[in-house]
C-alpha cells in the first residue's frame, strides 16, 4: 500500500490500555463538532470503500476517518492506543494470544451495536474474500482463530508469534464492519459504507465525497469541524493547484507537482499569505523493482551496474525539487533498525568504471537495452519525470540504452503480475510504524513486488525471529542484516524517501496532527475558522 514514518517502538508484549476521552456523540443524536466544514482536494484515487479491498492511501484514508478500529494511533504518537477496545494485550507471556475487550455503548452510524461479532466477522471476512487488491495476505495472514467468549471480548489465536499484530489491528486492516451490512463472502460494491468511526460517509461518487460527523460515535477523538468533503482531481495536478489557489478547496494534499509546493512555498515566504505550505514527517518510499527472471536484469551483474549509475541526490533536486529525500536503505530514516548498506556499497554518486565491471562479471558488452516501467498516478505524480530522469543518468554512461513506458495502473498490475515487467516502480506508503511492515511485504511469502526473489535466510530465519521479539529495538541487528542481504542480492534498488505536504489557505489550522509518522490523516484535527 500505502501509506504511509518515524519511530522507535515500545515493546508490544505489555497490556495496552488508555484513559478513555470522552467520544463526539451526543446523547440527542445531533452531529458534533466545532467549527466550520472543510473542503480538501486529493490526486489519489479511492478504490474501495469496502475495507475487505482497498489497501491504498486514498482508500485508508477513508476508513480511517468511516471506521474504528480494535487500536489506533494517537496524534503524534507511534504507539497503538486502544480506540474501540478498553484494552488489549498478550494473554500467554508471549505474542500468539491477543485478546481486546470493546469499550461500553459502541454503535455504528446506522444505530446498530458493536460487538465482538462484529469485530470477528470483520476479520474473519477480509480473510475468507482474501482480495487481491485488499489486507489479507500482508497484515492478516497470522490469524489462526478468532473467539467471542462474550459479546466484549475478542480473543486472537495467532499461527505464530507476531509482536507487530496490535498495530497491524490498528491500521486500515483492522477496519470494524457491521456484520449485517456486510456479507461474509463478497466485497461491498455500491459505494456505501457504515462504520462507527469519526464521520459517517453520507454519499460517494467519482468527483467527491461526503462526509459528516457521526452521532453515534464514542471514541477518543476530540472533533474540531463539522464536516469535510473531499473532491477527488485523479491526478490532475495543474487542476489541484488551480482550486487551492482560487479557493475552491480549503487543502491541497497528495498529488501537487512538486514544482508547484516549491513554487507555493515561495510565494508563502514572499507577500502572498493566503496560503500556507504544512511539511510533516513521512516514510513513504519507492523503489526500482526488479524481476529476478528476467533474461535481462536477472542477472545480478546488470542490476548491480545500475545501482553504481544511480543519482539519488540529482533525482531528488531536479525531479522532486527537495520534496524528498535520497534512500539507502529498504527500512527509511527514523525507523527502528534504519541502517544504509546501498550508500555503503555503491555510494552517492555515479561511478561508471564499476558499473562496467559489474556488466563484465556478468558476461554482458554492448550497450544494455533496458525499458523501465512506470504508472503516472499511483505512486506519485513525479514518477515518469524520475523515471526519465533514471533512463538518462543510465544513458550518460554509455552503458545503457534505456527508455521509459507508462501505462495506466491496471495495465501496469497485470504486466507485473504476469512478469512481462524486467525493470518498474514500487511505492510504499506503510500501514504500520515498524521495520516489520518494509520487509515482510516485500520479501516474505506472496509478496507484493511479484519480482521472484527468494532468499531463505529472510523468509526462514530473519522474518520469523523478528516477528517473536517483543522487544523492537532488539531485533535491530536482524534487520541490520537483513538489510545488508537485499543489498547484496538486489531484488530492488531504494530511490527515495518522501515527505508529507498539505497545501491549505489561513482559515485552517490542525495539519500538524494529520501529517504525522502514523500516516493517518485525521479528519477530525483540521479546524477551519470562519471568514472575517
């Protein structure tokens, strides 16, 4: 997915309990909420409004606002708090046994009770449709068993231990469906959703979608609008601007051409103060993948010539106008275990004599015929410019002969899951604050990159061990190990690692609590004044 970083995280093997704030709802049943409603632009496509699917930063973004989940993370924190549970924790000493019990009086927007047998269903549902655009096989895939003693108790019978689980539950994969709205062996397709989150969806289509605050809500989150609309630009960029700049959004956010915040950020600096420019911290990523059976780059002398001509710092200054920064490592800058063994091996800048070695060791002479394939929206507007930008650093070296194809994102999944792709993009925005959620995913079984790089020492030892540890600062040198093994072997090559922006005018305040290391964009935190 998705989504989108920077921890340190606390042992997970402890109970998880937290005060409880008192939630939005109103006795009365009238919305809550202070403040005016929000208007907010997005590039990013929603594919799914069903949870059982969508595993997409504009998918999680409405479930994170539509639906609770069992955990959430707090603004500014990276450590799951209960948020429709009261409290969990590992109940065996060790982290095959998770157990929640719900807070009292929880209720979809529909007026119906939240039970344990609706958190169970959920689970049990995106496992049973197992979409292949959905959580399943990535976040969930350690359940074993689900058991509802009582009607607030929720027992999790894992196949193996798995410290990360509590803030797996507490991402999108984690999202509470009303077992009666929705069926056990099909995905919801009409566009609804009923959730008993922060807002309610009131009505979504291809240009917008409403929300309003929920009044059955009881939760943590303090609202501070009444309401927000988002109107979907799908990847029209010069558009987004435009209707930020005229007003005819309140905020901008992902999707602006990266000119465009450099250039807004100036005219912040300057005598325009209508809008404002929020950074947050991020780990979003994306890497050049590699199909390890590719008669071309399956040889690891080709992928490694490439790795020596690479020039992140020149990408990330021309391409991405300092909106990001370079990467050198499969687990980014702040996370758990970040360490930087591509800097080490093949440095930070292009070193044509020995990418030419490295095409000798593989046999290979003449200039290397290479397309690079890439999809214009999904990982991020600058991803062609980058990915020509990549095509004439490995040009410049005489080296290569590379061109660049693009191809809507439909078109480009099938390529890559039929292996018809030697060289293309993958981001990541992470569901989770953890060096688990930049390596399980992408080197573990049935992965998301489908590029037929296998190494047991990950999948059979590293993984596993990390996965039992409690402790995450001590799996630091597993993963630094791990780390130093994909360098070696290059399945992928990290480019970048982003940074969040909002682009938002003077009557809004409470960005810096949505673009957060959590990734979740919080609704509920943007407050919008009313107009002098």
């Amino acid at each position: 997915m998705r989504k989108r970083d920077q921890w340190l995280a606390a042992p997970l093997g402890a109970g998880l309990a937290a005060a409880l704030l008192t939630g939005c709802g109103s006795d009365d049943g009238e919305a809550a909420g202070t403040g005016e409603s929000v208007v907010m632009g997005m590039s990013d496509e929603v594919v799914s409004t069903d949870p059982a699917s969508g595993y997409d930063p504009g998918s999680w973004l409405l479930f994170n606002n539509v639906f609770q989940s069992l955990l959430s993370f707090p603004k500014g924190s990276t450590t799951p708090q209960p948020e429709a549970a009261k409290e969990c924790s590992f109940k065996d000493g060790g982290s095959t046994v998770y157990q929640c019990k719900l807070r009292d009086g929880l209720k979809f927007s529909n007026g119906h009770d939240l039970t344990s047998e609706d958190v169970a269903h959920s689970f049990r549902r995106t496992l049973k449709i197992n979409d292949k655009k959905g959580p399943a096989s990535s976040l969930l895939s350690s359940i074993k068993e689900i058991k509802t003693p009582d009607k607030s108790t929720v027992v999790f019978q894992l196949k193996r231990p798995d410290a990360t689980f509590p803030q797996k539950i507490a991402s999108g994969a984690g999202s509470i469906v009303d077992h009666h709205e929705y069926p056990m062996d099909k995905l919801r397709t009409d566009g609804k959703a009923v959730g008993s989150g922060v807002y309610k969806l009131d009505s979504f289509d291809k240009k917008q979608a409403k929300f309003s605050v929920s009044s059955t809500y009881q939760g943590a989150a303090k609202v501070q609008n009444r309401g927000v609309t988002m109107k979907f630009f799908h990847g029209q960029q010069e558009e987004l601007k435009t209707a930020v700049q005229k007003g005819d959004v309140d905020i901008a956010y992902r999707g602006l051409a990266m000119k465009d915040i450099a250039d807004l950020e100036a005219a912040e600096a300057g005598d325009k103060k209508n809008l404002e420019v929020v950074e947050g911290s991020s780990a979003e990523v994306q890497h050049l993948v590699f199909n390890t059976k590719d008669p071309v780059v399956g040889k690891v002398g080709v992928r490694k010539a490439i790795a020596y001509l690479i020039d992140r710092s020149t990408l990330v200054r021309d391409v991405y106008k300092r909106t990001a920064e370079p990467l050198y490592s499969i687990v980014p800058s702040g996370i758990t275990g970040h360490k930087t063994p591509f800097f080490e091996v093949y440095g930070d800048r292009p070193q044509p004599d020995k990418a030419a070695a490295a095409l000798r060791s593989a046999n290979v002479s003449g200039k290397v015929k290479l397309t690079l394939w890439a999809t214009p929206i999904r990982y991020g507007p600058g991803t062609v410019p980058a990915f020509k930008e990549i095509a004439k650093q490995l040009n410049a070296s005489g080296l290569f002969d590379a061109d660049v194809q693009s191809v809507p994102f439909d078109e480009y999944d099938k390529g890559i899951t039929e292996g018809k792709y030697g060289v293309y993009v993958k981001g990541w925005v992470p569901d989770y604050p953890d060096p688990d959620n930049f390596t399980a995913p992408f080197f573990g079984k049935d992965n998301v990159l489908s590029n037929n790089y296998e190494s047991k020492e990950i999948t059979g030892k590293i993984l596993p061990t990390t996965a039992a540890q409690g402790s995450r600062p001590a799996t630091v040198p597993d993963f630094a190990r791990l780390q130093t093994t994909v360098a070696q072997d290059l399945p992928i090559l990290p480019l970048w690692q982003g940074k969040q922006y909002a682009v938002a005018n003077k009557q809004i305040t409470g960005l810096q609590w949505t673009l957060d290391s959590s990734t979740v964009f919080r609704f509920w935190e943007i407050s919008k004044a009313a107009k002098d």
